[in-house]
C-alpha cells in the first residue's frame, strides 16, 4: 500500500509528511522536551540490549534457520582508513601498513566459509554493499579479490543492487575503474561539509573539485546511481555556510543525499573531545541547519525518505516508498524486501528473521578467532515474536512515518489497542505536543514537527528501553 493510501496524512503537510511551512515557533517551544539521546532504530531490540551470552553456536543456528530459497543481503565492513575524520565514530583503524589489507581479506575469506558451511545452501543475494572504514583503501586487485570472495560464493541475481562507500580524498580513477568492472551500481561518496573552516576542524580537507571529479569519473564508467553523505550539527557551521555546501551539492545532482546529524559521542570518539563545545551550534542551530537544508532539498525536486535520507523522484528509495516496500536496517534505508543481511569483517552485524549477531570488533581479535577457525560472535540477541511485531512496527513508523492498526492485527494477529496500550499512551502525551495524530482504532500518522523528532515516535513501542537509563548511561546520539 502506498503513502497516499489508507491511512490519511496530517493536514499542511506534503506527500512526504514534511510541512512546508514548520511552525517554528511552536517547535522551538516543545523542543526543550525533546532533547536528548535516543536510539536511531537500524535495529529492534538495539545493539545495548543484546547479549555477550549470544556464542558462535547461537550465530550457526541463525544461519542455519535461513530457508534455502531466502534471497539475502551481503555487507563486508572494510575497517582501514588513511587518517582519522574527527568527527568520525565508526568502527575503523587507522594506517598505513600494506600487510594488514592482505591479512583482512585471507581472513574475511575464512569468515566467509565459516558462514557457509552452516547455511542451507548456496543462497541468492539481490543486494551486496561495502562499507566501512574506506573500501577504498584496498588496491584495486584487492577490491577485486574481496568482489571474487563473495560472488563466488553467493549467487548475485540480476539486476542486484552492489554499492560501495568511498572516500574522495582517496579513490583512484583506476579503482573506479576495478568497482565498474566488477559491477558495482552505486556508489556513497562521503562529503559531509565543503565549508573550508569546518572541513579543517573536523580533520578532512576536501575540495568539492575532489567530489566532483570522482562523481563524473564514475558515471562515466556506468556508475551512474550516487549518494552523497552530508553531515549537519559540525563544527562552525551554520545556515549559512551549509546552505552554501548544498550550493556545491546540488550542482553534481546525487540521486540521492543522506542528512546525518553530527554525533557527540565522546565516549565511544574520544578524537571528539577536541571540538570546542563553543564550536558546535546549539541544539536550536542545529534544528534550524537541519530545516533550512530540508527546504532546500525539497525545492531542488528532492523527496524526503524517512528521518534523514532524500532522493530524486525516479530513484529506488522514493518509488520504494511509494510501494510500501521501504526498509531499514543497519545499511540504512534500503528497498529490499527480506530482512536478511549477512554480514562480514570486524564489527560487522548481521540480521536474519530471527535474531541479531554482530561479530569482534577489535581487529587482531577478530583475526585470532577467524584464524583458529571459529565465528568471531560477540553478541546478538534471539527475537521474540513481541520483538518480531514491535521491530516491524518500528520500521513502518522510522520508514514511513504512519501506521495501520489493522496492517498490525493482519500480520502479528491480537488487538492492537489491548497488546499496545502502553504505546498508545505514550503516544498520547506526544499528540499533546502535536507530533503525530492518533485515531480512534490506532491509526497514527506523524505530523511535519513529529517527522524532526521521528526517533520520539519510534521509542514509544521500545519495550527494552528506559529514558532515565538511557540518558545516563550515554548509550545512545542525540535525537536531533
Ligand atoms: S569518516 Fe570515514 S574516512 Fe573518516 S575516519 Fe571515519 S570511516 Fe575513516
């Protein structure tokens, strides 16, 4: 069922649930409310519930609970990049020794065989993604290498997405070259900020030249889907100086742009710590980069996707959402319909029907358990079906921003008024505040104010989740 179908969608507000004149004033009041950690739903339950009891005996069951005909989703998570972005929270290592990339791919070959002999057979991947780290750091003959260790051991239909993250500071024409051969589609061309002065207190010079020079590289050689990642919330910036990299953005025409915000999790980036609190924009700043950049976008024809992804109309993701067949999951958004993703190298996460698993984070540990022949489990979590219900939940509110009472009933059975109630209550408080809008069955849509704070919507239904808990245990980003 499409957007415009079924449930109806708040008055003042676009196809996408955007309104096109927020009212700020009302927001800039309800928004104290508001501020805080939250988690960012790329799973249920999230990753702080799961458990370290979850073993390598528990991640084989998963696998081999996968049905033979499951068409699956790949993910290599390529650890190494070049020197640190000091804004950059993700599982990476920084450096220069060529042994390590060699050693990365004999072992995440190994991983790939562990995996292997525990599923049902010789599974069918309708969508293969890279990221990391930089890919890109691997040598076009080593980018070839880890394309050959998957392929030859999943079936990739045709027409399956294969996408790769890159970093323009460090990608060579002949790698584009390598990624085209192969057959990569897409590619996911980090930017985050143009703006000189920011671009030097977050540690990553790059002209947009740089930028530009790759997207043009890559279409030419018939990689012609592309994302660009921008970054909101940074150091320095402000209306101003972001409007002027959608300015340079908008000039190359991604398909599609993903608008993160700034994370301040110092104690996962301790590098973070060096940022002047006096630097970042308050949190009414960032809310307002955030809308600014928003009306932007949607003035240059491009349609908001869920919480923080925009595309052009003839793009995957926007007819996904049309179709109702968008998802989430640990990629982001994604227009695949199963839920299973396989996932390879350090801190790689897996999803399957029925649980979670994420692998060693630490890289030498990673390579020791691999090496001794062992899946190199570090957690995961079995779901039950509450999980199963309140994860699908979650994914129509973070994808779609609305919800069928009925869709529930039909697909997890029981009344969705009785075995939610705690939900509808809390949802309640939030249409106080104009967030969504509930019907008498259940129905809830979310308003353009509730789409700023969509994660709010989302943490109404997180049975494993206490706010006090969460707000001092610093588990979680802000929620915007
Ligand atoms: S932002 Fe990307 S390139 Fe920079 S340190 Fe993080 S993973 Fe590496």
């Amino acid at each position: 069922m499409g957007i415009d179908e079924g449930v109806r969608r708040p008055r003042g507000t676009n196809r996408d649930g955007w309104e096109s004149e927020l009212d700020f004033a009302e927001l800039e009041r309800i928004f104290p409310r508001y501020v805080g950690p939250g988690p960012r739903y790329t799973s249920y339950p999230t990753v702080p519930v799961w458990t370290g009891a979850f073993e390598p005996d528990d991640h084989a069951r998963a696998l081999r609970a996968l049905p033979s005909d499951a068409e699956i989703s790949l993910y290599a998570h390529v650890p190494f990049c070049a020197s640190l972005c000091h804004f950059c929270a993700c599982n990476r290592v920084i450096t220069r020794d060529p042994d390590l990339p060699e050693r990365y791919l004999q072992t995440i070959e190994a991983e790939l065989d562990l995996a292997r002999a525990e599923l049902p057979g010789r599974l069918r991947c309708g969508q293969l993604h890279w990221g990391g780290g930089t890919p890109t750091h691997l040598h076009p003959r080593q980018i070839e290498r880890l394309f050959r260790a998957m392929s030859d051991r999943f079936d990739l239909v045709p027409g399956a997405e294969i996408s790769i993250e890159v970093d323009p500071r460090v990608t060579t024409a002949e790698q584009v070259d390598v990624l085209a051969d192969c057959g990569f589609n897409r590619i996911s061309l980090g930017v985050q900020d143009t703006n000189e002065e920011t671009q030097r207190a977050i540690h990553r010079i790059q002209p947009f030249s740089m930028t530009r020079g790759l997207t043009e590289r890559a279409r030419a050689r018939g990689i012609e889907r592309v994302n660009y990642d921008l970054i909101y919330g940074l150091p320095h910036q402000t209306v101003e100086s972001f409007a002027g990299t959608l300015d340079e953005v908008l000039s190359a025409r991604p398909d599609r742009i993903a608008l993160y915000g700034y994370a301040h999790v110092t104690w996962v980036a301790k590098q973070q710590r060096g940022f002047e609190r006096g630097d970042l924009p308050d949190p009414a700043r960032r809310i307002e980069i955030f809308l600014s950049a928003i009306r932007r976008l949607a003035d240059a024809g491009y349609r908001a996707i869920g919480m923080d992804h925009f595309a052009l109309p003839e793009d995957e993701l926007a007819r996904a959402l049309d179709s109702g067949t968008l998802r989430r999951n640990f990629m982001g958004y994604t227009t695949r319909e199963g839920v299973d993703v396989l996932a390879f190298g350090p801190s790689a996460i897996s999803e399957t029907r029925d649980a979670y698993v994420q692998v060693e984070k630490d890289l030498p540990r990673w390579f020791a358990e691999v090496e001794a022949g062992r899946l190199a489990t570090t957690r995961g979590i079995w779901l039950t079906p509450d999980d199963r219900a309140r994860r699908w939940i979650i994914g129509r509110i973070m994808c779609e921003a609305r919800l069928s009472a009925a869709e529930v009933e039909g697909r997890f059975g029981g009344c969705f008024r009785d075995d939610f109630a705690a939900a509808l209550d809390r949802l309640r408080a939030l249409e106080k505040d104009g967030l969504v809008e509930l019907s008498e069955n259940g129905d809830l849509v979310v308003t353009g104010v509730g789409r700023v704070l969509l994660r709010h919507v989302a943490m109404a239904f997180d049975a494993h989740l206490d706010p006090e808990a969460a707000q001092s245990a610093r588990t979680f980003s802000q929620t915007v």
